[in-house]
C-alpha cells in the first residue's frame, strides 16, 4: 500500500478509512476485555467465548459485504455482531440477559440475533450455521437476488458432516455462498494437526471444485481485499468460494477452559503479530497515524462501551409473564 500515487483526495479517504478499520478492531478488543471483567463480576453468566486476537478478520470480512447480504456466524460472534453495525448497548444487554438486548435477553453470549441487519446468529452447535447458510443462498438464488451469504465458522467446524454435506450442495447446486473459516488452530482444546490429516483447510473445499485459498487473518488489509473480491465473485454468479482465515486467539477458548493445550510462549510469539498493533506501526509508517489520533479513537472506543454498559445495567429483564412466549404455541 503507497500513498506516493494517491491524488490528494483519495489521502483523506484512505485515512479515514484507515481511522475506521482501527475504530473497529479497538471497539472490538475493549469490549471483549470490558465483558471478561463483567463475567468475572457476575453480571455476565453463561459461557463465554471472547474474540481477542482476531479482531481484523471481522472487521475485514465486514468491509467486503453489503448490508443486503447475509451474515451467519458461531457463538464466538461478538466481534461480527459489532463489525455488522449492531449498537454495543444491543449486544451488551444481550450478555447480561437483559430484555433491551439484540435478542431480548433470551440468546445471551452465545445467540446474537439482528434481522434487521440481515445478521442470522450466533449458533452454539459447531457446524450448525452452515446448513443455515445453504438455505438462505438457496434462497437468493431461486428468488434470483444478487446476495451473498457470508458463513463464518470456526476451523473446529471442518470435522463436521455439516461440513461435507454443506460443501457439497453448495456446490452442486452453484449457491451464492462465501464460507470463512476462521482457523485459530485449536478446536477448543485440540491442536488442528491432531484433528485433521490436511491442515491446509482450503484444499479441503477445492476438492469440492469451488474456489477456495488461504488468507492471512491478523491483516485486515488482506482480509478486506480478499473477502471483497470472493464476495464480488459470489454475487455475479461464479458459485460458492471458499476463504481460510488464518487467525488465533490470545484467550481461552472460554471462561470453562483451563487452557493446558497450549504454552504461554507459543501465545506471545502470536502476539508479536497482533492485528491492532502491527495495524497501528503500518498506519505511522504511512504517515496515517498519530498519537493524538490514536488516543481520540481509544477515547471514542471507551465511550461507546461505556454507553453499553449503562445501557445494560440500566435494562429491564424480561417480565416472567412473557417466559413461554415464542417457546410454545398450542394446536
């Protein structure tokens, strides 16, 4: 990336541009770090599964789709629900379990829920919204609507006959779907060389005939200009395409996780390609960045998670009147 070729006012959008990506990824990271304190207050309850490290794949991803496609996504989709556009305060109230959140307190960490924005979960059940993500394509394509339907899924995912059969029909039946498997390297607490006989995931989708390739998941730079260019494929008809996102998490898989697969050292040799920090020195590199700047977008970050905080805090819960409502409807 140059700015020497750049007229003057493709600089000012670039930078801007820059100042957002950076927004988000740091939107992201602290409020992660805010509801792991919350949990460990008890103002958050459940299972929690935190998507520190790996804030530039949604961030990215996000930058490369339409709010006409679909987002479909795991339990660890804090990160996409906020890339998405969804208010902090929706997603925050969620967590609590509150009735003001995304899907009424009633989802909670692991079901964030926003039609409106066209985002279809949060599923618990590893592989689950695959499935999900053929029938909204098919959708698209029996209705002849020029949308993609964006599946992110963990690499856990690929030891999943969801997987296979998803692949599969998607390919068959030429459907508008761009599977992102956000590779972290461990399913849980498994080491992918110990679950899987071909670690380059992408090659597993190829062999269904689709596009598919291998993505350097802590830039969000590669992962915006190559979610972009599958997406743009997808909707003019090419069929499936298939992104490996090759990421990690600094936290444990989740708060229940005692994390003894893993060493200490192999986190921090990770961290040295933390995607906010090698984003930021990219940014100064370029002259894009200052530390004035920085710190207003910190601040701007704080204040949004502040506001959901408050938002939460202050939210009602659901009245026990309405407990059976939408679980049951008699004959």
């Amino acid at each position: 990336m140059s700015l020497e070729s750049h007229p003057p006012h493709e600089h000012a959008l670039e930078l801007a541009h820059a100042h957002e990506l950076l927004r988000q990824m740091l939107l992201i990271r602290h409020f992660e770090e805010k509801a792991a304190e919350l949990y460990s207050a008890g103002k958050i309850r459940g299972f929690l599964h935190l998507y520190i490290g790996e804030e530039a794949v949604a961030v990215g991803a996000m930058q490369g789709l339409t709010g006409e496609d679909a987002i479909v996504t795991t339990y660890r989709e804090h990160g996409h629900a906020l890339a998405r556009g969804m208010p902090a305060g929706a997603v925050m109230a969620e967590m609590y379990g509150k009735a003001n959140g995304c899907s009424r307190g009633r989802g909670g960490s692991m079901h964030m829920f926003d039609a409106a924005r066209r985002f279809y979960g949060g599923y618990a059940i590893v592989a689950g919204g695959l499935p999900i993500a053929i029938g909204l394509a098919l959708a698209d394509k029996m209705q002849s609507r020029r949308r993609v339907t964006a599946c992110f899924f963990g690499d856990g995912a690929v030891a999943e006959g969801e997987f296979h059969e998803s692949m599969n029909l998607a390919a068959l039946w030429h459907l508008p779907v761009l599977f992102l498997c956000e590779n972290n390297l461990y399913a849980m607490g498994t080491a992918l060389e110990r679950s899987e006989s071909e670690t380059d995931l992408h090659a597993k989708a190829a062999s269904y005939r689709m596009q598919s390739e291998a993505v350097d998941g802590m830039d969000v730079y590669e992962v915006e200009e190559a979610v972009g260019r599958a997406a743009q494929a997808v909707r003019r008809g090419d069929g499936p395409y298939f992104l490996e996102l090759r990421t990690y998490r600094y936290r444990a898989h989740s708060t229940a996780d005692p994390e003894l697969y893993r060493t200490k050292d192999e986190v921090a040799e990770w961290k040295k390609r933390d995607p906010i920090a090698t984003f930021d020195a990219r940014l100064r590199d370029l002259g894009l960045l200052t530390d004035e700047q920085l710190q207003s977008i910190e601040k701007d970050a704080w204040n949004e998670i502040g506001w959901a905080v408050d938002d939460a805090e202050k939210g009602p819960w659901e009245p026990v009147e309405d407990l059976a409502k939408d679980v049951y409807t008699p004959p």
